[in-house]
C-alpha cells in the first residue's frame, strides 16, 4: 500500500516557513555586476520554476541560503512549504527519524507517529544544508526519494509518496567528499541537475560599494543612527582584504560599525594579524633544508610590518611623525614601505595619504634621491636580519 504524505497533516513546526518572500535585498544588488553572478541569475530564471534538483555550493557567507529561497519563491510551489534541515545540527542517529519520521513503537520513547521533514515538505520544498555530512544510510533512503518519490518511515511497513524539490547546499566540492567515499557518487548526480557555484567576496570586488551602502543603510534603519560614512582610507582597506567570512563577515562588520562608529576597530579588523612564534615555526618545512637566515628576515620583517602599522595608525598616517616615534629617519621609513616590509601589501599602501609639495629639505628624502647608493645608515642591509 502506498500513502500519499501530508493528507491529514494540519501541523507546521517552526522550521517549516510561510511561502512568502522574506524580505532580502533588490535584485540588482543581489547579482551585482561580475560576469559569475549573472550566470547564476541566469541559471535560476531558466531553472526556478522547473521542478529539477538543484546543488547550491559556496564559501561560508556566500549566501547560499538566500538563493534557495529565492528558488522556492519564484517557482510553482512558493505557495507551499519552504522546509529547511540543518544536517550537521541533528545527531546522525536522528537524522533519519528527523527526515522521514518514524511509526509509534518504532524505538523507546515514540509513543505515537511523527511526520519527517519530508513529508512536511510534501508539495513545496525540502532545503537540505550542509548535505555532505548526512551518513551512508541517509544518503540511501534519500538517493531513493529522489529516484522515484518513495519512502518508509522508520518502524513502518507502507510506503509512502511525496512530491517535494529538493534543494542541496554544500560549502564544499562534493567531488572530494566522493573521493574519500563518504558521499555517494550516485547521489552527487542525482541532487546536481543544476549547480550553482557561488563565487567568494574577493572574486565580487566590483560589487563592494553597492553591498557596504545598503548594510550601512540597512543597519543605520535597524538601529535608529544616522548613517555613518566610511572613508576613503577604510574603503581602500575593505577592497584590499581577501574577506574570508564573504558577504556575512561584511554584514556582521558594518552591523558593529554603524553602532558603534568605532574607526578603529574597524581597521584593525582589516588589517594582517601577527604570526605567532609558534605559528612560524610550524609554517616551516623541515622535508627539505631550509635558510635560517631567510627565515629570520621574513619573520622580522612580519614583525616590523605589525609595528610601522600600528604606530602609522596611532599617529593618523603621518608617515613623519611615526619615522620620530620610532626613532629612525623618514628616509629609512620609506625604504621600508617602498622596498616590500610594509609596502608589498596593498591594504596598508592604499592607507598612506598622497605625499604633499615638497619642502626643499623633504625634497632629499624623495623616492628619486634614495635610488641613489648613499643610503641612511639606519637601513639595515639584507645580511643583517
């Protein structure tokens, strides 16, 4: 016998969410300008109202959920269930239970039949997140349901019939999960009719101001502020930054910054951490023979990077007075920023203010008089590190 799910199911848990669109940013910011998002604005106007699966893959903060609502509220089934199952939150020994429910008797404490999460999704969509960490069993019953529709509770004997897409999302290559044979290659083909890889923040630089203006815009409502401008000098940090978190990590950023207004936590959110001792030491491959003495430069450069940082930051980029602070020439200072200690990295170079008109004593210490051979004796050598 075989029974149709959700005939006689009135109940809609909290996971369950009203087909109705959320609210989420406009279209053109979603998508952008980079040539990889409008292919994924064009896969999803060709794909959302065919009922095919779809794979969902990106970095962490890519928004990978956002485009699987966008799916579910532009096809046929937006009027239906948009059901959501965080894998890797439900122990594996109740996943199973979880997404195909099970019958009353089926273990110790099932005192009567609970519907899964399939059958509450019967109709509309099944969101299933982090799909790579489900279990050989799991992946087996669900390989199943999206072969033919069918399924059995656990401790039941009828099968039962649903009709639900099934989104997957991953923030990973599941091709790698199937080389280590912890995901099965059948089910990859199965759940990726269409992918959809979204591209990381740092490949979305052209999108950068569109995103930092409506998260300042939207916060600065949430929160009853005035609008907090950034400068120019953060602006040229955050384009510089490889922005590991993506688009989330640029959310939760502007969120603290349009409620505290803290300019300088900001920045030294932007810029390198320190390497360790410990850190460096690790970094170090002893397969092969190594050079103490590149070694050494590289870590004393890492750790005169972080200090020039730190001082240019507490004296406003003054590039004069952190040379005082530090008790070096400016000459030697910008020797450093020019010849790769501090200077090789964009995130701090695009903070330095433009040089103003030389005076005739700033004039010596121009970029041109230091190609000269008659260096400050305060520049170390490339021996002496």
């Amino acid at each position: 016998m075989r029974v149709i799910a959700g005939e006689s199911n009135s109940f809609r848990p909290s996971h369950v969410q009203p087909a109705v669109e959320a609210q989420q940013p406009p279209s053109s910011l979603l998508f952008g300008r980079t040539p990889a998002m409008q292919e994924i604005k064009r896969r999803i106007e060709l794909v959302a109202h065919i009922d095919v699966p779809v794979l969902i893959q990106g970095e962490t903060g890519t928004g990978k959920d956002l485009f699987a609502r966008l799916i579910h509220v532009n096809s046929s089934r937006a009027s239906k269930p948009l059901v959501r199952v965080s894998c890797p939150a439900i122990p594996g020994t109740l996943l199973e239970s979880e997404l195909f429910g099970y019958e009353k008797g089926a273990f110790t404490g099932a005192h009567s039949a609970k519907l899964g999460r399939l059958e509450q999704a019967h109709l509309g969509t099944l969101v299933l997140d982090e799909i790579g960490s489900l279990d050989a069993l799991v992946q087996s019953k669900l390989l199943q349901v999206l072969q033919d529709g069918t399924f059995m509770r656990v401790g039941g004997s009828e099968m039962r019939s649903i009709s639900a897409r099934v989104i997957s999302i991953a923030s990973e290559d599941l091709r790698s999960r199937v080389k280590d044979g912890s995901f099965r290659l059948d089910l990859l083909y199965r759940i990726n009719t269409v992918l959809l890889d979204l591209p990381p923040l740092r490949e979305r630089m052209a999108d950068l101001p569109d995103l930092i203006e409506y998260f300042t815009e939207q916060h600065a409502k949430s929160f009853d502020v005035p609008i907090r401008p950034i400068c120019k000098d953060i602006l040229a940090l955050m384009h510089a930054y490889d922005w590991p978190g993506n688009i989330r990590e640029l959310d939760n950023l502007l969120r603290s910054y349009t409620l505290l207004g803290n300019e300088e936590e900001l920045v030294t959110m932007l810029t390198p951490r320190p390497r360790h001792l410990q850190q460096l030491v690790a970094e170090i491959d002893i397969r092969q023979p190594c050079s103490l003495k590149q070694i050494a430069k590289e870590a004393t450069r890492d750790l005169e990077r972080q200090i020039i940082l730190r001082v240019l930051q507490a004296n406003g980029w003054n590039r004069r007075k952190t040379a005082g602070w530090l008790s070096i020439s400016y000459r030697s200072l910008f020797y450093k920023l020019q010849q790769g200690n501090v200077g090789d990295d964009p995130s701090l170079t695009a903070l330095l203010p433009e040089p103003s008109p030389k005076t005739e004593e700033e004039e010596l210490d121009s970029p041109s008089s230091m190609l000269q051979p008659e260096f400050d004796t305060t520049i170390p050598s490339v021996g002496s590190y």
